[in-house]
C-alpha cells in the first residue's frame, strides 16, 4: 500500500478520506496528551546499575501486547540486529530509528467498552493502543554521531494511503493499520526513511510514568485554561514555574487551544523534553525504577525486544544535552476553506533537505549554503530591555542578517541567550552564535514558526554590552 504525501489543491478526494476510515464501526475522537518521551528519556538517563536492575526484571515479561503478521513485521527492518551485549549494558551496533506512537481511546470509541462505562457520565479512557495517534516521533539513536535527533509528526499531517486517491490525516493509520501501516506513512512522508522498530504507548501510561520519574518541573508559558465536561478533561495552569505531576503535566501538552493549534502542542512537547532531560540524572531517579517498570510491562506495547531496551538506556546515559535534537515537519496550515477538513501541509523539498542531514536519507536536491541575508532571523526578548534589542537588532545588521523581525516576547526569563535552529539547520545557527559570540545553540521547533532562526534574547546579552 503506498502513501502519498500532499500534492494537489482542495477536490473530492478531502471527502472520500472521510469515507476511507470507516472501516470499523467506532472511530475514535481526537484528543491530545502527553507521549512517550518524558518515559524513554528517563528510563535512558538511568545508571548502568539501574540499567541492569531493569533488564533482570524484564527478562521473563514480553514488552509486545499485540500480535504482527509475518507482512507487519516485515515493514520494521529487515530483522537486521541493531544491538550487541556490553559489558554492563548492551549497547547500539548502528543509527536505530524507533517510531513511538502516543494513543488516545475512550470508552465511546469501542464497540464493547467495559462493565458499568455507561454509568460513569463521561467518556472514560482506556488502556488500549486501538485508536487514532494523537503523538507520532520518529526517534534516531545514532552511536557514531553520538546524537540524539526527535522529529515530531503533526497529527493533521495530510497523506494518502491509497495511491493517492484518499487523503487522510497520518494520525488515522494507527487506527486503520496499527503500527505497521503507521510506520508505511511516516516512512513515505519522510524520503522512504527506514524504521526499525516501535513504541506505543496510551494516556494512562503517559501520567503514570511522569508520576513514577517524579514529575517535571516546567516553565508554563501562559495561563493555559480548558474544560471539556464530556472526557472529565479539565486544564487550569497558571503561567510562572511549577513542579508538575503526570496530571498536571497532561494538562500542559494537551492543550492547543491558542493560535498554532497542535503545533503549539507539540512545541510544548519541546519545552518539557529539554526541562526532563535536565532532571533526569539526579541520582534519586534510581529508586524509582520499580515503578517505571511496573507502568511498562502494563501500557507500553513494542517490538523492542529487552537487549535492544538496555542498549537504548546505555546510549541515553552518555548523550549530552547538546548533543539532542528536536525537529518538526517543514510545512504549513492549510488555509480557511482550501480542503473540508484542516490539515497540516508538509513541505516536500524542506522535508528532502532535513531528512538528509539528520536521518542520512539519500537525496537529489543538493544543500545550498544559506546566506545571512537571506535567512529569516526571528527575536524573541525575554530581558523586557528595549535597549538590548535595538543593540542586537544592530549587530545582527552589522554582521550581514538583513531578514530580521521582532517576534512576540519569550516569557520565561532567560539567563543565557537561547539561539534556535527552528528549521533544523544548526550550522547557520552556530555561525549565528560565533557572529554574536553569545548564548547556545538548540535545534529545536520552540522558536518563531515562520523564521529559520530564533533568538531568545536573555540577560548575557545584555551583560556583554
């Protein structure tokens, strides 16, 4: 079955998608949540004692809840071996690409929900990975490289999954094929990257890994504020600096109810990963592996098997933060009234050139050397100096940076000066940072969406004047 990415304006085809997945009686409504992450990165960051402690009390419980065709298993690799055993930990023998797959479904998505739903008065969820995707990363553990790299696929994502006759949301190929025909889509949306292997996991997981690590302590952008009585779904954050639990971190990357919808959301997810990974090393997280352990052998349903696990925790114990990348499906909103439904539009020459130099996919379009004035540098101030922006705002001239824009103010107060590579070209950001020879570097999708870089001005900036 082949999917095609979005190619064509608005036509039928936006309707026979809605035909296309209703094969099954009860299609799942949207939700948004949490994913896997803040629970892989965890369990990565985890001592090699700890490491070994979960590799024991795995050894005799099978990580995969469902059951794969001979065809199904077939899309993941070609049962290639991506790890070996080491001599506490196994470790990666080659870059790994593992697919994870956050999934959603309440009580009123299945035909036989369970005894006494009906009288609980809302849409309750449920520990299934049956449902529509409402978090899709594709995850590159390279050991050369030494480099993480997380790329984050829009729900609405527009594909076709019949030759290009029906077009869909990428989220319903879970739904419609699991995570086989998951994996088909992402690999066809993204240059025919292959996957090795996949991560589902549900809500229910999702709060209670959180809760097992010990929270995460957060920056909260805004006042984030949502009630939908219908799934007992209530968010109330107030925007400042907060430890959060599994429910409260839920609330947080759950919420799109601004101007950038679910790529609002998944800039959330950004924000929390880099907070976890921070956290994460602290010696305590050690006493709580029984607890991780105990929410993995019960919501997570993978095709990994438990050597290649400890091979991913020893590669996550030896990544550097900087050494960690968040990248985002180049592409659009699509406009009011261009298709029946809104979509995310991906950006098929972006696409090419970002698969190319962070998931080494072969391409024909040759990677141009951008100029500085033609780059669209975005500034995000967080000093509230408006002298330190007019004085940035001249040495970015000075420098060559022609493209440059004042952008709406980053509200988290920052120390260092935060150079984002919003498109994922961290080479033209690193020349950035040398031309201004302040702050860092992420490569990451939590700056301005319509720049190629953000600056996320913070006080050394201003110290350096």
């Amino acid at each position: 079955m082949t999917v095609h990415k979005h190619s064509e304006r608005k036509s039928a085809s936006a309707s026979s998608s809605a035909k296309s997945i209703k094969k099954k009686p009860s299609r799942p409504k949207a939700g948004r949540w949490l994913w896997f992450w803040g629970g892989l990165t965890g369990v990565a960051m985890l001592s090699a004692t700890a490491g070994a402690l979960l590799a024991v009390s795995l050894s005799t419980t099978p990580l995969m809840q469902s059951q794969l065709t001979a065809e199904e298993e077939a899309v993941f690799g070609k049962g290639d071996r991506i790890s070996r055993a080491g001599f506490k930990l196994s470790e990666l023998t080659r870059p790994v690409n593992i697919l994870v797959l956050g999934v959603k479904v309440l009580t009123s998505d299945v035909n036989n929900p369970p005894a006494g739903s009906k009288e609980l008065g809302y849409h309750a969820t449920l520990n299934s990975f049956e449902g529509l995707t409402d978090t899709m990363l594709l995850l590159r553990f390279d050991p050369k490289k030494k480099k993480l790299t997380v790329m984050s696929i829009p729900r609405d994502t527009r594909v076709s999954l019949n030759e290009g006759r029906n077009y869909i949301k990428i989220n319903a190929a879970n739904y419609e094929g699991g995570p086989a025909l998951s994996a088909q889509a992402v690999s066809e949306l993204l240059n025919g990257v292959p996957i090795d292997r996949y991560m589902r996991i549900n809500v229910q997981g999702v709060e209670k890994l959180i809760d097992a690590l010990g929270g995460v302590k957060v920056y909260v952008p805004k006042d984030l504020k949502y009630q939908d009585d219908s799934q007992h779904l209530y968010i109330n954050l107030k925007a400042g600096e907060h430890q959060l639990n599994g429910n409260q971190a839920l609330q947080f990357l759950r919420f799109r109810h601004d101007e950038n919808g679910d790529i609002g959301r998944i800039q959330r997810q950004q924000l929390l990963m880099r907070s976890f990974m921070e956290q994460a090393l602290n010696p305590t997280t050690i006493t709580r592996v029984p607890k991780v352990l105990s929410v993995i052998q019960s919501h997570i349903d993978t095709n990994l098997t438990v050597q290649e696990l400890m091979a991913l925790v020893g590669f996550g114990s030896q990544t550097q933060r900087a050494n960690v990348q968040m990248l985002l499906v180049p592409g659009r909103f699509s406009e009011p009234g261009e298709y029946r439904a809104s979509y995310w539009l991906p950006d098929s020459d972006r696409i090419a050139t970002m698969m190319n130099q962070h998931f080494n996919v072969p391409t024909d379009t040759q990677q141009a050397i951008v100029e500085p004035r033609r780059l669209r540098i975005a500034i995000q101030d967080s000093t509230g100096s408006d002298t330190g922006v007019q004085s940035l705002l001249n040495s970015l001239q000075a420098a060559g940076y022609r493209n440059v824009y004042i952008a709406r103010k980053w509200s988290e107060p920052l120390q260092v000066t935060h150079i984002v590579a919003q498109q994922g070209d961290g080479n033209s950001a690193q020349q950035l940072r040398q031309a201004l020879n302040v702050g860092e570097v992420r490569v990451e999708s939590t700056g301005n969406l319509e720049s190629d870089i953000t600056i996320q001005l913070g006080q050394d900036w201003l110290k350096k004047q």
